[in-house]
C-alpha cells in the first residue's frame, strides 16, 4: 500500500480494527501471564492490564505522528 494514497473511509475502518484486534490480544496477554506468575491481586492485576493499554495507546500515537526521528512515516536517509 503506497504511503501517500489517500484511504476510503471502508479501508480506513477496516484496518483500524485490525490494528486494535491484533494489538489487543498482545497487549492483555503479556500482564495476565506476567500477573500470575508474580501471584499479584485482582486489583493489581487489572491495574497493570489498564497501564499496559494506556502504554500500548501512547506508543500508537508516537507511531503515527509523523516527524523526522521516529514514527511510521520516518524517512530513511
């Protein structure tokens, strides 16, 4: 898919959802194993899935603003 085509509001819907299904399932997994085996409470449990989200929301943001030093359109020089 070529960086500066423009996207049908279908595709953009589309891809948008699978961002979030893809980065979902990763996202809650690695607490929840990482939760249990450190035999944390529900309360902590769920406390660190929410900062994982929020990280995870965050580094999405990054990625798509666009600049010269990092980001998903980052010129290669």
């Amino acid at each position: 898919m070529p960086l500066n085509k423009n996207l049908g509001k279908a595709q953009i819907v589309s891809l948008g959802l699978q961002h979030v299904l893809a980065m979902y399932a990763g996202a809650i997994l690695v607490p929840l194993i990482v939760g249990r085996a450190l035999h944390l409470s529900s309360k902590e449990l769920a406390y660190l899935v929410a900062i994982d989200l929020l990280t995870c929301g965050i580094a999405t943001l990054l990625q798509a603003w666009k600049n010269k030093f990092f980001g998903i359109a980052k010129q290669n020089l």
